[in-house]
C-alpha cells in the first residue's frame, strides 16, 4: 500500500530525528501492515457479538471503569488513534457500564460516514456529531454517562492549545478540558495495546477524579504527555497518515 506515503514519511521523520533510516523504514512498514489488519478488522466488528468484542479486546483495567459506574458518576474519556480505536467504543460498549456517548465528525463521504455510524453504534453507543456538543452536555439524563472524545485530531488552530507532542509544535483540541473543569467530571485516558493481530488489550489511566482545580489546559498537556509515551512505546500503531501537522501556529504580533 502507498496511501499518502509521503505524509507517512515526513511524520515519522518528523516525530523520531534520533531514529536511524532503517528504523524509521521498519516502522513505517509495520504501520501499513497495522493499517490493512484495521480495514479487515472493523468489517469483522460489524457482525461482532459482545463477548466476542470482550475475547478480542478485554478491558484489563476495567476497575478504573467500575468505579467510577458505582459511584454514579458522570465522565470524559480521551482517546488517540492507537490500535484500533474503532474497538475502543465496542469493547466498552460490551461491558454494563455508563452509556458511553461518542462525539464525532461527520465524515465528507456519505458511504465511509454510513459505514462507521452503523459501526460505532451497534453495540448502544449514542453518537454525538460535535457541533451538537454544547447543547448535549446540558442535557438532563438518568444513567450516568461517559463522554468519548478521540482528542488527538487536528483542531483549528486559533482556538486550540499548543503544546510540543512527538518533537513538533502541536495544537490540540481542548473543548473536553473546559467541560471537566465546569462540571468536575473525572477524566480517563483509555488506549488499545496491540497483542496480536485481531486481539487488543484496553488500558485505562486515570487522569484526574474530578475533586481538584486543574489549570486551564493542565488536562489537554497531560493527554498529549500521556499518549506521546504510549506512541513512542507502540510506534507503528499510530494513525501515520494523517494530516496531523498541516496547521502552524501563527507568530505573535
């Protein structure tokens, strides 16, 4: 596969400078390899039953999750696009937890967007486009909720925190930063590891409970900390051929 082979190379050079060209040649062959093993993969997902999700990606961390069910309380998960982040939204979905409530952009294709729409919500998840997201969050429910945010997309930039992620100056969008610290809502980053091909294992940290005064942004720096070390540790398991970089800060004054 070639698929924007160019972006691959030039974020890979980009993210590793100490890294020879024989490693970075290796990773960037892992990472197509990663990138046909998700296509097959997510098709498999669509007719997936709950304990097959669960066979294939358990949660191991799940008493971070439990907790926070037993208590009754509302909560922001971040993600990043490790694994197959796609499984993320199932594996959890599987398990009798808060309903998770996946915020996402509508996709230009009306087929690609039809196929993941009817993919992540299968198992129960309410899908949330983000334009919608203010009016959601004040939404009155019942049952507590999980609100999932994939946060390592590029934002734009104007209204975005800028941070150094990967050796590069990077925005991040931020909205789930202002919403935690409005509603003290505790904060977990969950990420897949890749065990073998077509079994992940989910990992889930802590970020914050909810009870202290974080800083404005503390909660975006912490993400982009926390998921450069999970890349560096799995780096051909990283969505490479995204745009990531396509905007740059503007100089100021």
């Amino acid at each position: 596969m070639g698929y924007r082979k160019k972006v691959v190379k030039a974020n890979l050079t980009n993210s590793f400078p100490q890294k020879s060209t024989s490693e970075l040649k290796h990773i960037e062959s892992e990472y197509y390899k990663h990138l046909c093993d998700l296509i097959v993969e997510n098709i498999w997902a669509l007719r997936a039953s709950k304990k097959s999700m669960q066979k294939h990606c358990p949660i191991v961390d799940l008493e971070v999750f439990e907790k926070l069910y037993r208590g009754k309380k509302d909560f922001i998960c971040l993600l990043g696009h490790v694994g197959n982040w796609e499984w993320c939204n199932l594996s959890y979905s599987s398990y009798q937890l808060n309903h998770l409530w996946a915020l996402y952009r509508p996709l230009k294709s009306k087929e690609f967007d039809s196929f993941f729409l009817q993919l992540r919500s299968r198992l129960g998840a309410r899908l949330v486009p983000m334009q919608q997201l203010p009016r959601v969050i004040n939404e009155t429910h019942v049952d507590p909720i999980v609100l999932a945010f994939i946060a390592d997309q590029s934002p734009v930039p104007e209204y975005a925190y800028w941070t150094s992620f990967l050796s590069q100056d990077t925005c991040f969008f931020n909205g789930y930063d202002k919403i935690a610290r409005k509603k003290n809502y505790p904060v977990v980053l969950a990420y897949l590891v890749k065990v073998k091909r077509g079994y992940y294992q989910m990992r889930v940290e802590l970020l914050t409970d909810g009870t202290g005064q974080l800083a404005e942004d503390q909660l975006t720096n912490l993400f982009a900390q926390r998921l450069e070390k999970v890349i560096q540790e799995h780096p051909a398991h990283w969505l490479w051929s995204h745009k990531r970089w396509k905007h740059k800060r503007s100089p100021i004054g």
